[in-house]
C-alpha cells in the first residue's frame, strides 16, 4: 500500500488506526473486514519474533507482515501469514508495531490476549512446512469447486 499520509500520520500522532488491504496476512487479518492498530517504532526499540510490524520498502510501499527472524546487528526477516518467502527489511525501514486488530468493526483483539498469542506461536511454527501446507490448502479448495 503506497500512502505517505499513513505514514506521516503514525510519525506525527504516535499511533494510527486503519484498515487492511491485501491477502498477505490472511488468516489473520481479512480485506474489508479488519482494521489494524498500529504504535509507531520507539527510538532504538527491537522486535521480536511473532511480531507483526509495519515497514516500508525501497518503493514506498508500506506493508504489515510478520518477524520470522531477529539478526543480529540489525535488520529482520519478515514474512506475511499467508506467504512463503521471507524478506530483509532493514531496522530503519520499520515504523511501527501492530498492537491489535479491530474484528468486523466490533471486537478489539489485542496481540497481548492469549487467543492471538496461541494463534502467532502455530503459525509461526509451521512455518518451516507451510509451503507444503499451502499447496494441499490450495488443491483440496480446488476438489472442493
């Protein structure tokens, strides 16, 4: 998603609120549907991995994916719940952290409930298979039509 505004809103009030665009974090967060939380970045602050943060690539884009791994000296591999290639993003490249998801315009779910918790410790487990995972998913949906 290219949007400066986004952007320069989340470094000038310290926090945006807005919805998710695209499927590259499906299961989790649904076009349309979801909108997300996101804390700008503190000053020399590090995530972890599980993290969903929001960065931006050389193009502008800003995307929210997942921190599949920490490394050392700086920088992260990224990746989004419904992918299965990992990225480089730089640490400087980081903006923020998402804090939570708002369900259906309902329900807040933070990433501190245990429920959110459960569900980034699975599927960053299964990350090293999900390239088979995804491939079965995609051929018993094909069965299925």
């Amino acid at each position: 998603m290219k949007n400066t505004s986004i952007k320069e809103e989340l470094l000038k009030n310290g926090n945006i609120i807005f919805p998710n665009k695209g499927t590259s974090m499906l299961p989790l967060l649904r076009e349309g549907r979801d909108v997300m939380i996101i804390k700008k970045k503190k000053k020399g602050k590090r995530f972890h991995k599980g993290d969903a943060v929001l960065f931006e690539r050389a193009n502008g884009d800003l995307v929210l994916h997942r921190i599949s791994d920490v490394i050392r000296g700086g920088g992260y591999l990224i990746i989004g719940d419904n992918c299965t290639e990992k990225e480089y993003v730089r640490e400087k490249d980081v903006l923020g952290i998402m804090t939570g998801v708002i369900r259906d315009g309902k329900k807040t779910v933070k990433v501190t409930d245990p429920a959110y918790r459960l569900y980034v410790n699975a599927w960053t487990g299964i990350l090293p298979i999900r390239k088979i995972y995804m491939k079965a998913r995609g051929r018993i949906a094909k069965m299925r039509k």
